[in-house]
C-alpha cells in the first residue's frame, strides 16, 4: 500500500507503507484484519498537507482526498529541564 502525499495535491509524491496482519484479532474473529502504517516525515508546523492511499493490490484502488494540519512546534525551554 501507499500514500500520496504533500502540500498541493497536483504536486503530491507518493510514498510507500507498510502493511501487517493482526493475526490474533484475525484468528479470533475468523476473519482477516490489516493494519496500514507510512510515516509522514518533516512536516512543518502549522501547514496544511493532503494524502490520498491507494490499495496495494494491481490497479490499486485510490481513496478521496484528505488533509490536516500539522500542530504547531512545541517550544521546549532548556530551564524547564
């Protein structure tokens, strides 16, 4: 699976994730479950980001648009330490 991601959707850059079975959920539940991980590095306080994933599957399919914001920096002070 895998992400497409950036701050303007024509100009997003895809980025691959990870995929794993929860086999113990799975097992207790007689059906398949799958987490879905990617890491989004580097964000810059406060900007606006959109992601849309797509299915790893050939001719994966895409979900909608999604955005958020990244929260602002925390400003930690060497005396509060």
């Amino acid at each position: 699976m895998a992400a497409f991601f950036g701050t303007d959707k024509t100009t997003a850059k895809r980025v691959q994730g990870l995929s794993h079975t929860y086999k113990a959920l799975s097992e207790a539940e007689n059906t398949t479950y799958v987490l879905h991980f990617i890491k989004f590095a580097g964000l810059v306080p406060l900007q606006t980001y959109y992601y849309k994933v797509q299915s790893g599957l050939p001719g994966g399919v895409e979900s909608k648009w999604f955005n958020f914001r990244a929260p602002a920096a925390a400003d930690y002070d060497d005396d509060f330490f």
